[in-house]
C-alpha cells in the first residue's frame, strides 16, 4: 500500500507540515535584516555629565535616530567613575540592540590605567562604529616665548625650574599627551591634574603651570582671542575647522598623534544582522549635510568607520595606551 493510505501516517504527515509551515514565518523573522528595529525606546547610555562634548554628540544622533527611525533613543547620562558604571551597565545588558553606549576615548584609558575593571574593554562589547575623532591643541600662556612647536621644544629642554603641564585630571587625553610628548622627546614635566576642563583653563590663564593639550573648540577660541598661544595639533592632519594650525608631526615630530574618539557600542554577542542595521543608521546620520557642518564647528573628523574596523582601532588603542602608561609609570590615584 502506499505509504500515505495509511490513516496515522497520514495524519503524521498532515501534522508534521503543519509544524513547517507554522514555523516558517519566526524562521523568516530569524532571518530578517531587523527592518523594524527598534520595537521600543532605545536606551543609549552615555558615560560622561549633560554639556560635554560625548553627551552633545550623544544628543545630536539620539533626536535624528529618533526622528528617522519613529523610536525614542534616550540619553542615560552616566558620569561617575570616569564612565567605568556606564560601560558596565552596558556590558550587562542584553544584546537586543536596545541598549547602546556612546564610548569615547575615556573607555580605553580607564583599561589601561586601571589594574581591574568589571568588564574587558573590548571583548565585552560589540563595537559599532567610530563615529568620529578629534585632536587636541597644544596651548601656552601668551608670555610664554616660543611661538610654534619647534620654538617650545627648544625652550621646554632648557627651561630652568620646574616645567609642569595641566589637564583635566588624571587619565585625561591631556594628562596622557602630555605623558607621550615627554616619552618621545625627553623633556621632564610634572603633571598637575586638575577637576576638569574650567579649572585648567583658569589655572593656564593665571600662568600656575606652562602648557596644556586641550580639545579643539575652547583651546582654539581662546586663543582666537590672544588668551592663549596654540602651537599645534596633535592629529597626523590638520583639523578641518582650523587649517592654519599646523600639526606637531609636520614641526618635527614625525608620528606624533594624538585623537580622542567617540563612537557606539553595544553589549557583546549581538546579531550580525542587528549590528549592520544600527551601522547603517548611524552613517546615515553622519551623511547628512546638517550633521556634517555640526560636527566640523565641534573641532571633530567624521569617521563613520565598520564595526570591523572600529574593532581593530580599539585594540591598536588599547596596546598604544597600555605601553604609554606603563612607560610614563602613570598612576589613577
């Protein structure tokens, strides 16, 4: 007889396409590029206090996410412990995509400074993309006497006294340029941290210490204004928004760089497919001409980068400042 005559295996036949076709529509979703994601408000952390450049970067890519997408993206501003509370949230999340870290440069640093964190800085997150980088300028009181970088170095080698450079606290982009400069061209400095960007400044205005690496767009206007003397740029190429300051690899430091970053993460093990819709998004943002002019008024280059490629300058990131701090025998005290 033939084998669906029989009435039970007809019946496991009938049951077993059944099965098939029901399961295909959540195999079809399994399988989807996420085109409606997401389903809910998007929680984007963001390791850093209202008004600062990574919650204004934050900010400025949740409103356009959200308008593009019909999504709310709110910003969880995160501030203390240097970020390390923010990135730790983030490493326990589910990776669902509805929980996104807006890192910068803070995140890398935090590793290579701090003996233990609850997370690994890279293989506990899935990156998405760099969004984009920004040098710093170096800066000195106008009474200072040199006048371009070449000048300051002469003059930094033969200073008589103690040399000392300020930042915005250990473990800054200032405090470990400064720590690099030393490194590559032997001049001794003492470092002086300070509890931010505004008491630095003040402190370089009223002449406490002798130079300082500091982000684009104050250190720039300040010294539009004669407040403050700039003598370069810590990227390998001159910044977009100001190309009349050279760079200090092109005064006779050859590689000198020196680029904080800003860019978003995800918690580890998202799907492939929920990471390229993200991506696309986030560049999609980036391409807008609005978008575009913001960032270049910020001092910032836009990146845009892969995840793969984001993956690869996190851990050229990480080995640089690892061996800096470990050269320098800088301390997060």
């Amino acid at each position: 007889m033939k084998l669906s005559s029989h009435p039970w295996r007809r019946s496991a036949l009938i049951a077993l396409a059944s099965t098939v076709l029901s399961a295909a529509p959540a195999a079809a979703q399994t399988k989807s590029d996420f085109s409606n994601y997401p389903a809910r408000p998007v929680r984007f952390i963001t390791p850093a206090a209202p008004g600062g450049t990574t919650d204004i970067l934050a900010r400025l890519f949740s409103d356009r996410l959200s308008q593009n997408l019909k999504q709310q993206f709110v910003v969880d501003n995160r501030a203390s412990a240097s970020g390390v509370l923010a990135a730790e949230l983030t490493a326990n999340a589910a990776p669902d995509g509805q929980t996104l870290f807006m890192g910068y440069h803070q995140h890398i640093i935090n590793a290579a400074l701090l003996p233990k964190l609850p997370y690994h800085p890279i293989n506990d997150f899935t990156p998405i993309s760099q969004l984009t980088a920004a040098a710093l300028l170096l800066v000195v009181h106008p009474a200072t006497p040199a006048k371009d970088f070449k000048e300051f170095l002469t003059w930094a080698k033969n200073y008589k006294g103690s040399l000392n450079f300020g930042s915005a606290g250990i473990g800054s982009g200032g405090h470990l340029s400064g720590e690099l400069l030393k490194l590559v061209t032997g001049i001794q400095a003492v470092h002086i941290p300070y509890k931010g960007t505004g008491p630095a400044l003040s402190a370089l205005l009223g002449q406490e210490y002798h130079f300082n690496f500091m982000g684009l767009v104050a250190a720039s206007r300040m010294a539009a204004a004669g407040k403050l003397r700039a003598l370069g740029i810590t990227s390998l190429k001159r910044a977009p928004g100001l190309p009349d300051i050279p760079t200090i690899a092109e005064q006779g430091l050859p590689g000198f760089e020196v680029e904080g970053w800003y860019g978003v993460l995800g918690p580890k093990n998202m799907p492939k497919p929920l990471v390229a819709r993200i991506h696309a998004e986030l560049i999609r943002v980036m391409k807008e001409p609005e978008m575009q002019k913001t960032l270049v008024n910020m001092g910032s280059t836009a990146i845009g980068s892969s995840p793969e490629e984001f993956h690869k300058f996190l851990v050229a990131d990480l080995t640089k400042w690892s061996k800096v701090v470990k050269a320098s025998g800088a301390k997060a005290y």
